[in-house]
C-alpha cells in the first residue's frame, strides 16, 4: 500500500490580538510536521473576506506551506466573487476550497449563486484550470438534505462542475465514511474524498457544533465524555485516544489523507499526528498508530 497522504489543517481568521498570538504558534508546532497545506475558512457572505486572504498569505509567508482560502458563495455578488478570485490568482494562490456557505446573520437573500456546484462552475469560467478546487462532502449527509440520495447527486453535481478533491464534515464513525466513498464509486466519482478530523478537546462545544452540521457522536463517545465531567485533561486524553484510533483505521483501510479542523488550537492534531508515526522528512501518514 502506498503510504503516502495527503496531510491539512484548517483554521479561521483571527479576531484579536491574542488569537493572532494563538493562530501563530498553532501554525508553527503544526507547519513542523510537514503538512500538505494549511486552509482558513471564509466568513458568511464573505463576512472575513479580507481577514481570510490576510491570513492565507500571513500563514504563507511564515510557515513556507501553501495556505488555501475558502471561498463560498451565499450572500456574495457575483462582482465581488470575480474581485475573490482574481485576488487570489494575482497572489501566486492555485488552490482554493469552494463552498455554499451560511447566510450572514440578518439576511433573507441567498445572493446570485444558491449552491456550490454554481460557484465551481462559476470559479471554472473565469479562471479555467487556474485552481485546485476541494469542496466539501458529507458522510452522514448534509442536514439540510431532503435525502441521502439527493445529497450524493449535489455532490455529484460538484465533482462534474470541476472539482478535484473533497474533504469531509468530520465525523466518529468511520463505517459511514468507507459507505460513502463506496456509493461515489458507485456513481462514478473518483476523486479523492479526504476525511475532515475534529479533535476531541471540549464536549459542550463539540455537541453544539455536531447540533448544527449533522454529525453524529457515537453513544458511546456521549457517555464517556460525560463521566469526566470538567476534567478537561481527562477529556482531551480520551478524545486524542479516540481520534487517534478513528484515524488509523481510515488510513489503513485507504482514506487518500487526513484534514484537521484545528480550532486553531495545535495540541491535539500535533499528539495525533505523533501517535501516527507522521513522517516529517516526507509529509507521510503510515496509517499506524503508537500507544497514546
């Protein structure tokens, strides 16, 4: 098997000077393990627009990995989608992750472009193969899904659209995601689908994000994180152990790499990515893991 993955983390513009503290050091322990890139999320309606690309080239410069903005497109003109892009083309950018994103807070109007697959057709007009264009997929299915077919045709939908890879919603339960990748197959797509990974760190976050994007938390996973309580230490031991072991079982079973929603936070992706065995020299994830 080749061991070689693809290896990324995510992270968000920061919004104080404390966090652009936090973003700085959480880039450089994790640019130390050799990563394929680093990517920063785009605000609702291109609510971080600029914070977003400010941060892309920040990370860029200091780290010396590619950074990859997001670009979505809910609430954002078609004039200052055209603006994005060529921002990014003129800064040496060659690959972005490409979104429907949410509706800024206090709007009713989706804007000129309504789902994803609209804006890689649209990013593919204006710039031809200028990008590599990574979009999202969701193993559990969207929550806004009428059904788990009609999902798979939307993501299908963007693949034909000219999407090169995908990365996942995260997700604990790694049978969902080989079922997945098994009915793309099944309808003919082939790229590479990368599964997105959230370190357990806090459990009230954690159920309030799942709330929101679908994901489900194993029962299992609930009621051990319950039993500790505010033991922050306890939970973030298990929750490395945990996410550990989710990853190495997707690695060995194939998954083409792994992408990090940090939190822009390094603690856990760093212990995690150790417990692999990452390979730093060449960026590799064996798919094997060390005893936490």
């Amino acid at each position: 098997m080749d061991t070689t993955r693809s290896f990324s983390c995510e992270f968000f513009p920061p919004r104080s000077p404390e966090a652009v503290g936090k973003l700085a050091t959480a880039c450089e322990r994790l640019a130390a393990l050799g990563p394929t890139f680093f990517s920063v999320t785009f605000g609702a309606g291109g609510s971080t627009r600029e914070m977003t690309l400010e941060t892309v080239l920040k990370i860029r410069a200091t780290t010396g990995i590619e950074a990859v903005p997001h670009l979505s497109c809910i609430g954002t003109p078609l004039t200052q989608l055209r603006e994005v892009i060529q921002r990014y083309l003129a800064e040496g950018i060659r690959r972005i992750v490409v979104l429907r994103g949410d509706l800024p807070s206090g709007t009713t109007g989706f804007g000129e472009l309504r789902y994803a697959n609209e804006l890689v057709e649209f990013v593919r007009t204006e710039t031809g193969q200028a990008f590599h264009i990574e979009v999202a997929a969701y193993p559990e299915f969207h929550p806004q899904a009428v059904s788990a077919e009609r999902d798979l045709q939307n993501f299908k939908r963007k693949v034909e659209s000219g999407a090169n890879s995908a990365i996942t919603q995260y997700f604990y339960n790694p049978d969902a995601y080989f079922r997945f990748v098994d009915s793309c197959h099944r309808l003919g797509i082939v790229i590479p689908i990368v599964p997105g990974i959230m370190p357990i760190i806090n459990f009230t976050q954690l159920s309030r994000f799942s709330e929101m994007c679908g994901a489900e938390i194993p029962r299992w996973i609930v009621k051990r994180l319950r039993d500790f309580g505010d033991d922050r230490l306890a939970i973030r031991k298990f929750g490395i152990e945990v996410t550990t072991e989710l990853c190495a079982r997707l690695l060995s079973s194939g998954a083409p790499g792994l992408h990090f929603y940090t939190m822009n936070q390094f603690e856990a992706t760093e212990a995690i990515c150790q417990n692999l065995k990452l390979d730093h020299a060449n960026s590799r994830l064996t798919g094997h893991a060390a005893k936490p």
